[in-house]
C-alpha cells in the first residue's frame, strides 16, 4: 500500500515543480517496476481514505495519479498514524505472505502518533516505509495565487521532518529514504528491492 500525503504543505516548491507531483512521479516510476505485486493508494491529510484498493491492475493505478491533488481529501491536516492504519486496513487476505506499507510525506505530523501505528504494522507482519520529500529549511506553501499565512498573517514555512519519519521506519521493522530532487533511480531501486524482500 502507499499512502501519499495530500495536504497543502506537498504544494511547497522545493521540489520541481512541486513535492506532490514530484511523489506522484516517483510512484508512477515504483509502478513501472512492478511484476507480480499489487498495489494500493491510501491518500491522506487530516483523514485517510483508500483512494484505489489493492490491485495488479497498474494502468488504472497510474490513471488514479494522474487525477490526485491537494484538493482529493477535504480536511487538512496531516494525519500520519490514522492514514498507517487505514493502509493495515486495506491489504487483502490474499497478501498475507509480504506486506508492505510505503508512506510518503514531508513528515509535519500534527494529528496522532504515527510509531504506534507503526508498531501495530509490524505486530500483524507489516513492515513501514518512509519517504521524505521537501527541504530541512523549508519553504513557502502556494496557494491560490498567494502564500498561505497563518491566523496571525504570517507566512507558513514547511519544512521535512526527517526525525518522525525515521522513527517511524524504524518502529515499522523498514527504512527511510530522503527522496532527493531528482529522485536518483539507485534510491528508487533500492527502496523497490528493500519492499521486496
């Protein structure tokens, strides 16, 4: 399952031309490489829902991206740990032999605690992975034009949370990969081979 953050913070532009399509391109690029596995797509900001149920069908995986953005979930927020629960959810009967949860975000985690979600992944033989996309120092989130301020009219800076998100990986028995602006094919193909085995 991959569970892909939706929320406004994914329209920042340290990424080309932003953090979402640039995480949409690196699943369409994971879909590529598939064989024999299935997959799902869990979209999230402040809720969770399964936007495209566990499938081999990769086409219509790849159609569902292409119709995905900040607008597909309508209450923000980011919402880690219910969105890991929603993809435990998800997996099939079938998928009992290797399961495998990817999360991609830039990991401001403002609504629950996403370890324990983890945690409980890995108590039913699920392994947590994360991606990382956006910058340590951050950057401004567009919208409309205009950049988002907050209820004191300041502008929002978002900024990748890398210490949540190894964590996470970490309670989940799997790894954290920084995607890098270009997204090396090494770092797709190593996080490819890691769900694999």
């Amino acid at each position: 399952m991959v569970v892909l953050d939706v929320s406004n913070s994914m329209l920042a532009q340290d990424y080309s031309p932003n953090r979402l399509e640039r995480a949409k391109l690196a699943i369409s690029r994971l879909t590529d490489k598939l064989k024999d596995d299935r997959i799902g797509l869990i979209l999230f900001a402040g809720t969770s829902f399964v936007q495209l149920p566990i499938t081999s069908d990769y086409i219509s995986a790849k159609m569902f991206l292409n119709s995905i953005s900040t607008e597909s979930v309508p209450v923000q927020g980011t919402a880690i740990g219910e969105a890991i629960n929603t993809a435990i959810r998800s997996f099939s009967a079938q998928s009992e032999k290797s399961r495998v949860i990817i999360v991609i975000t830039d990991g401001e985690n403002h609504e629950d605690d996403p370890v324990e979600a983890a945690k409980q992944a890995v108590s039913m033989g699920i392994k947590v992975y994360t991606i990382g996309v956006g910058s340590s120092q951050g950057q401004p989130i567009p919208m409309n034009g205009e950049l988002l301020k907050d209820s004191k009219g300041n502008i929002v800076v978002t900024k990748l949370d890398e210490d949540v998100l190894k964590n996470v990986a970490s309670a989940g028995n799997g790894a954290y990969v920084k995607a890098g602006n270009e997204l090396p094919r090494s770092e797709e193909r190593r996080v490819g081979k890691e769900c694999r085995s």
